[in-house]
C-alpha cells in the first residue's frame, strides 16, 4: 500500500492514467502500480499513437519520466487523486535518402526536432561507423556533416518531401611501419594520413616526427611490392593493404 497525507492507494489495484498529448488527443491508460515501471506505461503509448519509444517526451509535473524508463512510476503519480502525464508528440516528417554509391533511396520517417546524427541511425548504411569513417549529406547544394552541423534538421531547412544525398567517406588511414632507422622494437609505429596524402606525404611524416633527418632514396615495402614516393604518386586512399616494413 503507497501512502500520501490524507489518501491511501493499494498497488495491487488496477489504476486509470490520464495520459494528455500536446495534440490535444487524450485517452487513459490501465496499468497496476505495484509492478509497472514508466517503460510499461510508454509501451502502451506506443499502441495507441504509434510514436516509438525513443521519440517519446513524457512528463509528470515537472519531471520528465522518458529519461529513466525502467524506473517504477513515481509515488506522486500513483497516489494522485487524478493520475495523469503529458507525451509530447512528436511531429514527424518523411524524407527520402539516397546513397551516392549506389543502392535504392529510401523513404525516412523523424522527427523534425532530431538532429543529422539520429537520422544516421535510421539510415542502414550509416550505422555503426567505424572511427575513420563519416557519413556527409548533400541537400540543396549544401554539404551537411553530423559531426559540425548542429541543430535540428527543421532548423536546417528539412522538411517532409525533401531529398538529402549521403556518402560514407574515410576521413583518415592508419599505417604501420616497422624497420624505421634507429628503431630496434619490431612492434611498429603507427602513422595516421588522409586518405588524398601521398607516399612523400607519409616519408615526410616520418622525417618530422621521428627526427630521423632526410632520407634520401627511401622506399616502402610489404610482402607484395615495393612503393617508391618519387614513382608512386598516388594517394594512399588507392593502397589496399598496411605498409609493414621501410627500407
């Protein structure tokens, strides 16, 4: 039994909750205090106005459930004399996304409130990125990177019916070379270049950060081949596979 002054509520009593939606669209919801948490109350939330969990703001007075879903419904809801939460629903937009590499576009559906970085998430393509990796969309002539553009996509222009193009692009590469003069440990150095860097690029790397002097004449190697900095020219991004000796 949940106590407050002067009223008394069993939890194992099926309990009414007025839930109040900021479109002005109100229904109860049924749930039994003694177990529910705010997830159980958001599930059925879910049923009725077909808004997904994690785009859900809910509030009691003051305090905003949604941040804690697996915590039990506060004591101030469930002993109310009139038990009710406000959601704020959610106006969504449809966009359509498509990949500059190739594949099908496909039809979007967010919240105009979400950022660039949550609509990677609905984005199959741009999920799980690994570090030197960045997904940069392309809408109305702009260049929009997750990463730098802040703000809500309405505030980026964003609307239902736009269309925003996207690419994976690597920002960076790491190589590793070992046999680096003066360098007796077999474990290797790790060089981090851009992708559009080139083998001069890297040997100068390594002249500045190492201290090694100039090395005239120098060459990198793997088991495959040998790369010359003055005959091969073009950028890493082209070298397929992790330098591992330097001679």
């Amino acid at each position: 039994m949940l106590k407050s002054p002067g009223y008394l509520r069993l939890v194992d009593t099926e309990l009414q909750i007025t839930v109040e939606t900021s479109s002005g669209e109100n229904f109860p919801i049924k749930i039994q205090p003694g177990k529910a948490k705010v997830i159980s109350l958001m599930q059925q939330i879910e049923k009725k106005l077909d808004v997904p969990i994690k785009d859900q703001k809910l509030y009691h007075r003051k305090s905003r459930l949604s941040d804690a879903p697996q915590r039990r419904l506060p004591q101030e809801l469930v002993c109310s004399l009139q038990p009710t939460v406000v959601v704020i629903v959610p106006e969504y937009i449809r966009i359509t996304v498509e990949n500059l590499s190739g594949g099908k576009a496909r039809v979007v559906k967010i919240d105009k409130e979400k950022t660039l970085t949550d609509l990677m998430e609905e984005i199959p393509a741009c999920r799980n990125l690994q570090e030197n990796k960045e997904a940069v969309f392309f809408f109305n002539g702009r260049k929009l990177c997750p990463s730098s553009s802040e703000g809500a996509l309405a505030r980026l222009g964003v609307c239902s019916g736009s269309k925003l193009e996207f690419e994976v692009k690597v920002i960076f590469i790491k190589i590793y070379i070992t046999c680096l003069p003066g360098m007796f440990s077999m474990r290797g150095v790790q060089f981090r270049c851009t992708p559009d860097e080139t083998f001069k690029d890297l040997l100068y790397k390594i002249q500045t950060t190492r201290n090694t002097g100039m090395l005239e004449g120098a060459t990198f190697a793997t088991q495959e081949r040998v790369f010359d900095p003055e005959q091969d020219t073009g950028p890493l991004q082209g070298t397929a596979f992790i330098l591992s000796r330097f001679y």
